[in-house]
C-alpha cells in the first residue's frame, strides 16, 4: 500500500513539476494576478489521470487542494517574484502530498480496524464452536454424532 501512494506521489509531483515550470503561462499570472484558467484545468487533468475510478475522494480532495494552490495572487514584491513559479510549486505538491498523507494514514487506521474487528469474530467463532455451552457447538456434535451412527464401519473415504 505504501509503494501504491509513493508511486502515486513521485508521478503527481513530477508532471506537475514539468506542466508549471515549462506550460503555466507566467505572462497572464503576471498580469492579471492569477493564474490562467486553462492552467487551472490543465492542472487538474494532471491530477485526474493519476486516480483510477475506485478512489475519488482522495482525487476530489488533491483537485481541491491544487485548485486552492493555484489561486493564489501572483506576488509582486521582488523578494518573491523571482522564485513565484518555484514557490507555487514547491506549495502545491506540499499541499497534494499533504492530502495524501492524510488519506494514507486515514487508510491504515481504518484497516487496522477492520483487523481487530475480524480477529474478535474469529476469537467469538471458535469460542461458540468448541465449548457445548453454546447451542451451535451443540447443533456441530449432534450432527457429528450422527454422522458417526450412520457410518458403515467397513467403508473408509467411500471405498469397500
């Protein structure tokens, strides 16, 4: 499971890193103060093509956090700007690799929960199996019993 999410990551990370580096068109972010829409659902496909139909919140969850990556103001001080297109990536695959973690570990907790729920079935089964205070294990050694009264005491595994 973790090789799945890892795997998961590293393809996320870098077509993001290859589509805002080399496509996101600074020009408008620059001039306008955000980012282009079309970058925006560029960006997004990116991320719809890493998830296959049996996990759709963790897509949900990835869009929103890259949507609200992605939105930011484009930063006008010449502190900032130099690195702008480093910084929002740098912010998005935090904010992607955050939600991940998230689910990932949400994940685990829910199957180490299901474990115990089967191992205290497994425990009460053969609990009610094997002690004749139960009526199922009495129902399995009439049947047993049965059985056994039936039987021919010639025949073994259906043979003369």
């Amino acid at each position: 499971m973790a090789t799945h999410f890892e795997r998961l990551y590293n393809a996320i990370s870098y077509d993001l890193e290859f589509f805002l580096t080399i496509n996101l068109d600074r020009t408008y972010w620059i001039n306008n103060g955000h980012v282009r829409p079309r970058d925006i659902e560029i960006a997004l496909e990116i991320i719809q093509e890493h998830f296959d139909e049996t996990e759709p919140d963790i897509q949900y969850m990835c869009m929103v956090a890259l949507r609200c990556t992605l939105l930011r103001p484009y930063p006008h001080d010449d502190d900032d700007n130099r690195y702008a297109v480093e910084n929002l990536y740098d912010l998005a695959i935090r904010n992607v690799q955050h939600v991940l973690t998230d689910y990932r570990q949400r994940l685990i907790e829910s199957l180490h929960a299901a474990h115990h729920s089967a191992l205290v079935i497994q425990k009460q089964w053969r609990k009610c199996i094997s002690n004749p205070e139960y009526q199922m294990c009495k129902n399995r050694l009439t049947r047993e019993w049965t059985d056994l009264e039936n039987m021919d005491p010639y025949m073994v595994d259906g043979v003369y």
